[in-house]
C-alpha cells in the first residue's frame, strides 16, 4: 500500500472517528469513549461537568452553548464541551468532580481548574487570554471605538512599542483577570484620538468619572493594582453578572444598602451614598441590593431581613470569614452612616448574630428547639450536659436523622440531668461557635463546660452512648475508625454548594 493511500485512510479513520463526537448547539457532547479524542483533537478545550437535574447547571447552558456558538462563527480553534458526570463516573471521578457545575480548561491536554465568569461574553474573553495575545488590537480608530464603547469596562493600555519594558508588564497584568476585557494600541493615530501621549493605561467606564489613568511604575504588580481600584463603580449594583467582581476583588469590607429601586428618595440616596463612597476609596465597597429583583431573595434571606426591615444597611467583612455588622437604626442618613462606618473601621463594633425570636414552646418537646436568643442560658447550664443538633433546613442528612433524634429525646426526657435540643443554624448564629456543615452535633458537658464533638454513626444507639459516656464515646470512635462524612448524593451535592464558601450565599450561587 503506498504511502499516500496509507495516510488517506488514516486522515479518513480520524475525520468519521470525530464525527462521532456529537454536538448540541456547538458544545460537544463528550463521553468516557471519545473524551481523549476530543483532547487530542483540540487544543483548546473548557469542558463543563454537570449533572442534568442541578439548577446551577441550567442556568450555565445558555450562556455555554451561546459562547461555543460564537466562537464557532468566529472559526475559533477554541472548542468548549460538556460531559454529564451522573453518567459518566469514570470521567468525573478521574477529574475530581465533587459539585456541580465544575469546569476545567485543557490545553494540549493539560488539564487547570476554570474559575471565570459564567455568562458568554466573559467565558470567551477568559478563553482568548488564555490561549492567545490577552488584549485586543485594532485595526483602526473605528475598532478602538466599537470596543470601548460597546463595553461598561475597558482597559487599554498605549505603548510606543510592543517591545518595551512597560507593554511586556501591561500583558502580563492583562493574564491576571477574568472578567475585565483589554485593549492594546501601538497606532499613534489612535493614541491622538484618546488624547494620550507616551506609554498609558487608560481605564474607560461607563459611570463616575468615565476615565482613569495610569501613567509610571508600569510593574505588573501596580497596573493590576490600578484596574482593580478603578473598575469597579463606587456604588455597585448587586446581581449575576457583578457578583464575581463585588466578592472575588481585593476589597473584603462592604457596605450593602437594602432598598427599592423604585423608591421616590431612590436618586437622592444614590447620589448620596456615592459622594460618601469616595471618602473611602479602597477601603470599603458600597454595594446596591435591589429588594425588588426576586433573584436578590437568596441574599435577604441570608441576612434575616424581612420586607418590614427596608431600607436596611448592613457591613460584612470576608478578611477571612464573613462577620456581620449592623447600624443601631437602619438609617440611609450620610452623617450617620459615616459615623457607623468610621467606629467599624476604628474597632470599635461587635459583629451582628442572626436569631429567631425564641418560641413560647421551644421545651414543649422532648427536643428543645434552641436559637441564638436562648442557646447560651440552655446549653452553657453547668448542671445539665446538652447535646445539640445543629442542622439546616434543607440538609438530607438532617432530615434523614430527624426522627432518629426524636427518639434520641424521648429516651432521655425523663432525665433532669440531660437536654436533647437542636437549632436552625442557618437562621442562628453564635459568637462563639461556627458551624460549617449539617449536621453537627455537639455535646456541651455539665461542670465544666466542654465541648466535645460527635463524629460517630448516626444512629440511636451511638448517640446513645455518646450522651451517657459524656462525650469519649463519639470521640473515641471518631478517633479510632477515622470515620467520614457520607459520599455525596444529590442532596449533598446541593449543600456541598450551599457551605462550601458563606460567602457565595450572599453573591448568590452563580
């Protein structure tokens, strides 16, 4: 067989093997059989692992199938997949999927995690600069144009040559964001045109000042730090498509106002409140939640707010957890909010507790129903040890415990020593104490007040012989059989969401 038959048939063998790879609105539908292929095949490749029934996954198709739609017309070489992880096993638990929707890029099939936008426009910006020049170049003054004005941020960054110290650090700086999109002009007809002259990084912004400017130090280090002061509106509006921006940037103290933007003193307080943000320019984010918008319910509801609390003001740091503080008065006044800025930024503030109000018969039952107004005085009595389920609403884990720890509370009512109780620690919070998955029980002992946790089974017996052995039996066994949480199912794959970072809770899971 000669050569060029050879090669005939094996170019012919490829192109039905990747005709085989079926799309679905130009994503490639990938499974274990033709998952390599399609590596092999494609350099550049951001492969989504869903599960059909998680709500975040559907949100996440448009976008996805609207992005690979585009690049397609564009005749990318970038190709964007999905592969349905409750499905193929193999595949999600070779690439550790533990949550849905997890993306991962591969390039030349190497696999990194994808932490970008979610919405079209951004998963192709992060796409293009990570495989190609990270900045725009224009053909002429009419595409600088089009691409600045068709955009609520853009970074443009004018350079004598592409060659110099400073365009090298501006490209470099360029790599390190996901959701602002950058130009670059060598074109001095351009540069005249922008009324810049030398090497330049300007920031152009559909709101305050519309302009800001970058004009020495160009180190990668102080332009990155220049797009991040300045890309973000003084007062910020909360929703899908600024969430990341608002929770991921270098800005940790926020400033969230509650309102209608429907309200009549709505412009007055915008106005307001954005005159009091430049007096703290990287120091505090002010942050817009429109009460109106349904998808805002989430983060509401985060808070303890009720439609009776509006207006409301609230403070969250996320240094390294999220603390909540709260004015006295929710009160849209300037003076005032100065006043409660200035004592948090002093120290001078105790973070703010979520509580329900506590039930007239939260001892009616053999488990006493416990919240943050009465958790102390019940659980820190030094003549009673009380074992307390802290659980979530939602949690499969807790609902399939419930009535095992009703049982668990009927054995022991006849006792005056001990109290079986459990608390919503989704709508109570304590100082002392920080619970970070559901169920969590912890037994506080008489005497001293020690707090032991359990890490045995879930069931009446070994939590039984927790409560009687005040608390070794559990932490023995933990210690013992190294025992762990449950595998994920669809339940969990829900709270593997919901706790793996509160601060999502409030950016509301995108």
């Amino acid at each position: 067989m000669s050569r060029i038959s050879l090669l005939s048939i094996v170019f012919l063998a490829a192109a039905v093997f990747a005709a085989e790879i079926k799309e679905e609105e130009n994503v490639l539908v990938l499974e274990k059989d033709n998952f390599e292929a399609a590596l092999k095949e494609h350099t550049d490749i951001l492969v989504e692992f869903y599960a059909p029934w998680c709500g975040h996954c559907k949100a996440l198709a448009p976008e996805f199938a609207k992005a690979a739609t585009k690049l397609k017309e564009e005749n990318s070489a970038i190709k964007l997949g999905k592969v349905d992880a409750t499905v193929e096993n193999e595949l999600a638990q070779k690439y550790g999927v533990r949550g849905y929707p997890t993306l991962k890029f591969f390039r030349d099939g190497q696999e990194s995690e994808y932490n970008g936008p979610r919405q079209a426009e951004g998963i192709i910006t992060w796409l293009k600069k990570k495989t190609g020049f990270p900045a725009a170049k224009f053909a002429d003054l009419e595409a600088a144009k089009t691409f600045i004005g068709d955009r609520e941020v853009a970074v443009v960054g004018f350079f004598d040559s592409e060659d110099s110290d400073a365009a090298k650090a501006f490209v470099e700086a360029v790599r390190a964001f996901d959701d602002v999109e950058f130009g670059f002009v060598t074109d001095k007809a351009i540069a005249d045109e922008y009324k810049v002259k030398g090497d330049r990084v300007v920031l152009f912004k559909k709101f305050d000042d519309l302009r800001a400017e970058h004009t020495a130090d160009f180190t990668k280090d102080k332009i990155i730090s220049f797009v991040k002061e300045n890309s973000l509106p003084l007062f910020i509006e909360f929703n899908q498509n600024s969430a990341q921006r608002i929770f991921s940037g270098d800005l940790k103290n926020h400033l969230l106002i509650f309102m209608s933007k429907d309200a009549e003193n709505f412009q007055r307080i915008n106005d307001s409140v954005r005159e009091l943000a430049k007096g703290y320019k990287n120091k505090l984010l002010f942050v817009f939640v429109n009460i109106d918008n349904e998808e805002n319910s989430r983060i509401t509801e985060f808070f303890g707010l009720q439609k009776e609390d509006f207006p409301a003001v609230r403070l969250i740091s996320l240094a390294d957890q999220l603390v909540k503080y709260k004015p006295d008065v929710a009160e849209l006044n300037p003076e005032k909010l100065k006043v409660f800025i200035d004592d948090y930024l002093a120290g001078k503030l105790k973070p703010h507790l979520n509580s329900q109000e506590v039930p007239k018969d939260w001892d009616a039952q053999p488990v006493k129903v416990l919240v943050g107004k009465n958790f102390d005085e019940v659980a820190f009595d030094k003549k009673k040890d009380v074992l307390v389920e802290f659980y979530a609403p939602w949690c499969g884990h807790c609902k399939k415990l419930s009535p095992i720890y009703d049982e668990l509370g009927e054995k022991f009512q006849s006792r005056d020593d001990v109290v079986i109780a459990k608390m919503d620690a989704t709508a109570n919070e304590l100082e002392h104490t920080r619970i970070d998955s559901f169920p969590t029980i912890k037994l506080y002992k008489k005497g001293d007040n020690q707090v032991v946790e359990y890490n045995g089974e879930r069931t009446l017996e070994g939590l039984t012989k927790f409560v009687e052995s005040g608390g070794e039996f559990g932490k023995a066994a933990a210690e013992q059989e190294g025992e762990e949480d449950d595998d994920l199912d669809e339940d969990d794959d829900e709270v593997k969401e919901v706790k793996k970072d509160k601060k999502d809770k409030v950016k509301e899971e995108l």
